[in-house]
C-alpha cells in the first residue's frame, strides 16, 4: 500500500489576494462582515488543499458563523473576556464541522 501525499496547490499571490480583499471587507464594514470574510478566505484554502489524495470542500456559510460568533463575543463581553479563551477553538470546531472531501 502506498502513501499519498498530502499538499496545498494554491499560491502566495492568490491567498494573499483573498486574504487582503477578507481584510478589506471586515475594515468598510467594521467588521460586522467578518464571518463571510472568513468563510470566503476558508473557502479558498480548503479548495487548494488535498489531503491523502483527496481535495477538501468547505461548506460553511457566513450566516451560520455569524450567529455563532455573536453568541461567543456576547458570551465573552458578559464575563469580562473570560469566555474569550474558548473562542479560537470554538471557532476550529465550527471550521472542522464544516470541512469535508470533495471527492
């Protein structure tokens, strides 16, 4: 049985691309954009990214983020950034729950 490699295909240029534009979105709307700006920059990585032979597909939708993210950052302002702590994951897991293989 042999080993398949995994790897991401994207380049420098394009990521930045994405990522720079997310940044712009999130800066003209004070950031109430961001959960799409993060889903669109998701989108793009997971679409270059092959794990084991086989392409990831990310399937979430700022709208489902955004809830999420209102309730943690409300969460948070309520125990005086206590609740912050747990934020980074909370956001790894929606971003796990989210992510499949593509084929």
């Amino acid at each position: 049985m042999s080993e398949q490699k995994s790897y991401y295909d994207g380049n420098g240029l394009s990521l930045f691309g994405w990522t720079f534009l997310g940044g712009l979105i999130c800066v003209c709307t004070l950031f109430i954009c961001f959960p799409w700006a993060y889903c669109m920059v998701r989108k793009y990585t997971a679409s270059h990214t092959v794990v084991e032979g086989r392409r990831l597909k990310f399937n979430g939708e700022g709208t489902s983020l955004f809830g999420n993210w209102f309730l943690w950052w409300f969460l948070s302002a309520i125990t005086l950034g206590i609740y912050g702590f747990w934020v980074p994951g909370n956001v790894l897991r929606w971003v796990a729950k989210n992510t499949s293989f593509s084929n």
